[in-house]
C-alpha cells in the first residue's frame, strides 16, 4: 500500500524470473494473403491472441484491388483475414474484436452487409467503424482484427 508522502518500493526483477510477452511473439504470414505493404508482418501471435492487420481488398494473385466497390473490397479483405488466420492456426469464428476504415462513412451500409456474411456466429465480435479516412493504394476499405485462438 503507498501511504502519502513515501516513495513507492521498486525491486529489480532478473530477466530469468519474469513472464516476458515479448518471447512468445510470432509473425505470422501466408501467401494466401497480400504481403505486407509496408514494415510490419500480416499478423502477429502471442499468448494466444492473433492481432490481424489491416487488411485492403487486394487480391494477393495479382497485387490489386478486388473491384471498385466497398462492398467487394470488404469482401476481399474479409477473405485475406480468413487466410491469415487460418495461418495462425486460428478461423474467422475466434475473432473477438474488428475495426474498420472506411474512406466514404456512405458505404457503411454495404460493407456491414459483407461483414454479416462472414461473422455468422452467436456471439459477433466488438466492433468500431471509423469513416472519412485515408486509406493506402486509395482503397475503399481497410480491415483489421484481433482474435483469441485454441491452445494448440
């Protein structure tokens, strides 16, 4: 307990006797999805988690993206999510939080009707959907999410 006034007690832990998150970190990759645009991998595994990242409509075949509407580049991105996650040793029924960019807020109507499609489950994950924003290759849509995977 810190009682006002005195200093809080601080104990060096050795590296040998911590629980240290950062050993358990795993990138994950598939050529099922587009690589990486950037810095950073698909996804990232750790302590059970799979943190997805944002993906655009792009069809990994040829490096463009799926079509000119939100619709089917949400489709898209929801896909390349799937093969990432299938890749972590995890399916689209453990995710337990998404995000959504969206350029146009308009479109949010026809990318919620992609979405329903592929999270069918009783229980949907946490969502938040942001629009007016900037988005790379001047897609559409981005798509992100985070998901709780079985112990293997």
């Amino acid at each position: 307990m810190h009682t006002r006034g005195a200093k809080p007690e601080h104990r060096f832990t050795p590296a040998s006797e911590r629980n240290i998150m950062y050993e358990n970190l795993q990138a994950v990759a598939t050529t099922e999805a587009p690589s990486a645009l950037g810095a950073y991998s698909q996804a990232v595994k750790a302590n059970g988690f799979v943190f997805v990242s944002g993906q655009l409509g792009i069809d990994p075949s040829t490096g463009d993206l799926d079509g000119v509407t939100a619709a089917s580049q949400a489709a898209r991105a929801l896909k390349n999510i799937k093969a990432i996650l299938d890749a972590a040793g995890c399916g689209i029924e453990h995710v337990c939080r998404a995000t959504i960019y969206l350029r146009n807020v308009e479109d949010f109507k026809e990318v919620d009707t992609e979405y329903a499609k592929v999270f069918t489950g009783t229980v949907k994950p946490a969502r938040v959907a942001f629009g007016n924003n900037m988005i790379p290759k001047g897609a559409l849509v981005e798509i992100d999410v985070i998901a709780v995977c079985p112990q293997n």
